[in-house]
C-alpha cells in the first residue's frame, strides 16, 4: 500500500509492482485534483535509474519519466518499462487497496495488445522487450476490441512483404510476449515455426502476423 502523505486525500492510489527472479521495482500512481500533467512538487517524483542495466517500471509524463505520478485521474496514464533480460518472464501485481472510485480499471498491454482488469486480477504475467518501451503499457478504463481479458484485440493481418519492406530490424514474439526470432532488415527467411497468431515489430510499428 501507498505509505505516502495521506492527509493530501488522494481520490485513489494504484501500486504496480513488477518482480522477476533477481529484482523487484514500483510504480505509484495517485489522484488528485490539484494536480496537473506537468511536475506537481509535493505530488510526484521523478525516476532515477541507479541501476541502468536493471529492470525498471515507471510513468511516462510530460515531464519525464515518474516513479510517483499524481494526476486527476488514471485513465490513459502511459506506462513504460525497461527489462534486464528480453528472455525473463516478469510478474506484474496490483496494489488495489485504495483504489475508491473505479468500477472499470484495465491495463492494456501494447506489445501483446492484452487487456487486464485490474479490479479483479492478482497478477499478469509477461516477457520484456528488446528495446525500452516508454508506452508498453497504457491504464484505461474502457476495454476495446476485446471479447474478454486476457486476450489479443483484432488487428489488421499483414504480409511478410510488408514487414521486410519496412526496412527495420524484425523481432517476432508469441502473443504472451516471448521473443523467438530477430531477423535481419532486407533478408528473406524460411521461417519454421507453428501456424498460429504473433506479434511482430519493426521499428516503431507493432503488428500482428496470422
């Protein structure tokens, strides 16, 4: 729970904790209705990354990046995160305790294009990265596209042309976020892997391959 300065009357205090097998980090997010997108001295806290080549959690602002983020309210607050191994799975858990005035509060995924109640699941589960994403994640209050948690939104279906053509290093994950192929700009491969569905990325487009 969130051992700040209560006597403020925060509407709702959200903590997000992510742990891997080595280290743990945490992100506070609070409301208020003194505050503004900007830095709010007495309300937020800028993240200091002591440890570069660690895992990190944090929020996007207009300000920079947060470990303590105060605004009016949670929905489409950016969430970015920087992972120590592109192979290590991570556990994402909600401090929901204080949470006062949602009767919807979803996490969406934007890599793995999953949506997370908040409200009612304990954890979620998920692989990092090649690159630090500032908006790898994004807390909304309406779920779009989605037929329930936990599940991939429908997207528009592209062609291996179309991806070697962006000219851009390719990564090519699972749909729970695990990296299996880094291929190369501008080569052609004979890929073997399962028929199913995959998150690609190229640059700083994500799509998904059926």
């Amino acid at each position: 729970s969130w051992n700040g300065n209560n006597s403020k009357n925060f509407k709702n205090v959200l903590c997000i904790t992510v742990a891997n097998s080595t280290s743990t980090d945490q992100l506070h997010l609070l409301e208020h209705n003194a505050t503004t997108p900007e830095f709010d001295n007495g309300y937020d806290a800028k993240k200091h990354f002591d440890n570069p080549s660690g895992m990190q959690i944090y929020a996007t602002t207009a300000f920079g990046h947060a470990s303590i983020n105060t605004n009016s309210t949670f929905n489409g607050q950016n969430i970015g995160f920087i992972a120590d191994s592109e192979y290590e799975l991570y556990t994402m858990t909600f401090d929901i305790e204080q949470i006062n005035s949602y009767n919807e509060l979803y996490l969406y995924d934007a890599m793995t294009e999953t949506y997370v109640d908040i409200l009612t699941e304990e954890e979620y589960q998920f692989y990092g990265s090649v690159e630090p994403m500032d908006n790898r994640f994004i807390i909304t209050t309406e779920r779009k596209n989605a037929a329930s948690d936990n599940t991939t939104t429908s997207v528009e279906s592209v062609t291996w042309d179309d991806i070697l053509a962006m000219n851009e290093t390719i990564y090519i994950y699972t749909t729970t976020g695990q990296l299996i192929y880094t291929l190369s700009a501008n080569s052609l491969y004979d890929l073997s892997i399962p028929a199913g569905v995959y998150i690609v990325r190229c640059g700083d487009k994500t799509l998904k391959i059926v």
